[in-house]
C-alpha cells in the first residue's frame, strides 16, 4: 500500500505502528495505517493477515 518515501514499516515490523494513518475514524476508535494495520484507540491492533496485537499501552499505577 505504501507509495511514498521513506516508505512506511511493513505490518510484520515491530515498528509498524510508525507507518502513515490514512484513514481515522476518532468516533469508533480506529485508524487505517499506510501498512493495511487497524490500529485501535487502547493501543490494540489487527494486521492483514487476521492476527489480533493485544493492547500494549503503558499501564500507570498510583503509588
């Protein structure tokens, strides 16, 4: 999908999260990235291949 240079991280990276949103959609708490990646508001993604990423965020807790 990436057409543009430098060219966005393949989905397999572990950086795909880096690649270029083209599409969001803020009201369902999802954005397209450049790499075909679903990427879901609590950090949780979908690849192309159907692969689920569990969310990942950085969990703070009260000391």
């Amino acid at each position: 999908m990436c057409r543009h240079e430098p060219r966005c991280p393949a989905a397999d990276s572990p950086d795909r999260d880096a690649a270029r949103v083209i599409a969001a959609v803020p009201e369902q708490g999802w954005s397209l990235l450049c790499n075909a990646v679903l990427l879901f508001e609590d950090t949780g993604e979908l690849l192309p291949d159907g692969q689920v990423i569990a969310p990942h965020r950085t969990v703070v807790t009260a000391a």
